[in-house]
C-alpha cells in the first residue's frame, strides 16, 4: 500500500488530508496530507474533509494549497 487510508470507519478511500484539533483554543485544522501517519491527527478522503462539521463556536481553519 503506498498510501494511507481516510481513518472514518468503513471508508476505504485514499486519505488526502489531516486533521488536527486544538481542544483549548476549540479549533479544528485541515491541511495536506502529512509526511507520515499521527496518531493524535486524523487523515481523511476528500469526501470527508468535505463533510467535516464541528461542534457549535468551534472554529475550522483550512489550508488550501495553490492549484496552478
């Protein structure tokens, strides 16, 4: 396997993202895939990162790459 799996349940899709939370300051993070697997971030299939809910006054920060 050459890379890695979207980490929700019963998704076999390619991971193409990794989330991260900051419980203190209630963030949530989406960036690019990182170089190797976290075991405290979430990677997750674009479906997924689509999806992504929050709980309420939470804030999500996204970090889209240029597309040329």
């Amino acid at each position: 396997m050459l890379g890695r799996l979207c980490s929700k349940i019963a998704c076999a899709r390619d991971a193409v993202a990794t989330l991260t939370y900051d419980y203190g300051d209630q963030m949530a993070a989406v960036g690019p895939l990182g170089r190797v697997g976290d075991p405290h971030a979430h990677d997750l299939c674009a479906i997924h990162v689509e999806r992504l809910s929050v709980p309420r006054g939470w804030l999500v920060v996204r970090h889209e790459t240029l597309r040329a």
